[in-house]
C-alpha cells in the first residue's frame, strides 16, 4: 500500500473546497485488499444486524423511508452476488472493527490539518462502506457530518445540490431529521437545475459539505465505495440551532435558518443545549 493515500495536488484541492464546497480529488486506496469483496462480506459477518443496512436497487430519486425493501438475502450473500441482485448496501460505523478504524485514522490523519485549520479538530471520526449493483439509486438526502466518499470500484455519478438553500431542503426537514427523522428528503424535479453531477470513477473521491443534499446513480459495473465522515463543533452548532428553531416553531414563531460556515450559531447552539440539558434532567428526576 502506498505511503500516503492522497498526493500533495489532493490535499491542496481539498484544502481549498473544505468546508462548504463539493468537489473532486484523487486518492490512492484503489487496490486496496480491505475492499475486496470477500473481504467486506467477512466483515458484514462480524458486525451488529443494527449496523447493516440494505435495499433494493431500483429507487425513484425521492422515497419515503416506509417505502424501501431489501432483497431478502443476508448482507453476505448480498455482498457476495451484488453484481446480479439488484440492491445496495451500507455497512455503517466500521470503524468499530480495529483494522478499519486503523484505515480510517491513517485516511483522515493525512488531512486533519486542513481541515483544523478552518474548524478545528476532527470530532467523532466515523465510516461507511456502500455496495452496490449495477445501476443502482440511493436516493435524495443530506447528512450531517462533513463527508468524503472515495470510489474504489465501478464509477457512479452523486448529484450534490447548495447546503443551506431552502427550497431544495425547507428548515422543517432540517429540524425533523435532528428529532430523529430518517435521512431521506422529498425530492421535486423542479431542484434538477440546482445539482451538479460529478462522476466518480476508482481512484477518485469527492468531498460533501454538512447538510449538502444529494443524490447518487451506480454505473453498468458494481460499485464500491468508502465514506470517511467527521463532525465539527460548527456542525454540532448547527444542529443544536436547529433544534431550538422547532422548539420556537411549535412556539408559534417563524425562526431564522441557522448560518452557514463561518456563522457560527453560538446563541441558538447554546441556548438549545441548556433546555435539553434541563430537559433530560427532569426525565431523570
């Protein structure tokens, strides 16, 4: 394996986007043998059911959650017939196994400067490994960590649109989804001139701001994929900014949409982190 996993050109490209520009760099983690697909259905059957996630391949842009199916295969046979079964997967947090958190470190610890240097340090260092068969959808969605997906096998297409622009995500989804809400969004056809589409092909990564929703279509071949996700304390402010808008929106008031980076959200963040602090301790009392 190489001595580093992103050549200088790939880290000055994502020094220059992070944190709130999506865009294309390179890496090196291409051939690497934790991605194999044997090695991932190893380790699929190491890791929790809770922690395993799988659908059907054949998916409009927008679903409801409620809505979705998987194959009925386990995710190591899904894994091991990927390229014929029609669905895609997610294997969540694989982190927790030591030689996939030993990768992930050594990934992010190549970039944390850049990224300390806008918004201090990497908080709750997480990853995600997608596969998926050909054609594939996963639809339309946000996240809220700061996200780098690098492509390791096959191509696939990921349409990002503008983090913080409300008529492709209102403030109401934004707030349901820190209560809790599943992840999806609803999508109309009317955002399409938003997006912007970038082909990912082995060997090729992009970076996706916190909150910048989007969506991906899998090329003709299997595809693999290796998410590598971090927060920050501005991340973390504009959540808890968005947790207090839905307290003043049940409230009766109609609240500001939390600021984008370098806004900081200082006053919504803490005063939201006071009422739920006060809050689980009359739960506990």
């Amino acid at each position: 394996m190489p001595d580093r996993y992103f050549a200088n050109d790939a880290q000055r490209i994502f020094a220059g986007l992070y944190p709130e520009v999506a865009g294309k760099f390179t890496h090196r983690l291409a051939e690497h043998p934790l991605f194999e697909f044997e090695a991932l259905a190893q380790l699929a059957s190491r890791m929790r059911p809770c922690d395993v996630e799988q659908n059907l391949a054949a998916l409009p842009i927008g679903v409801d959650p409620a809505a979705l199916r998987d194959n009925g295969l386990s995710i190591v046979e899904t894994i091991r017939s990927i390229e014929h079964n029609g669905s895609w997967l997610v294997l969540k947090f694989v982190e927790q196994d030591p030689t996939y958190r030993e990768l992930l470190d050594a990934v992010l610890d190549e970039l944390a400067p850049a990224v300390a240097s806008r918004t201090g340090p990497m908080l709750k260092r997480e990853a995600f490994i997608f596969v998926s068969s050909p054609n594939a959808t996963t639809p339309f969605h946000f996240d809220p960590e700061h996200n780098i997906l690098l492509q390791l096998r096959g191509e696939k297409v990921m349409t990002v649109f503008p983090a913080g622009d409300e008529e492709v995500a209102a403030p109401e989804e934004h707030e349901r989804f820190h209560l809790g809400g599943h992840r999806n969004l609803p999508y109309d056809e009317t955002f399409g001139a938003k997006g912007c589409a970038h082909t990912l092909r082995s060997g090729e990564a992009i970076y996706v701001p916190v909150k910048a929703p989007h969506w991906v279509r899998n090329g003709p071949a299997p595809s693999v994929s290796f998410s590598v996700t971090w927060r920050s304390e501005w991340s973390y402010r504009e959540a808890s900014a968005h947790g207090l808008n839905n307290i003043m929106r049940r409230a009766g008031l109609n609240p500001s949409a939390p600021e984008r980076f370098p806004r900081q959200n200082h006053v919504k963040s803490l005063a939201y982190r006071a009422v739920d602090k006060a809050r689980r301790a009359i739960v506990r009392s």
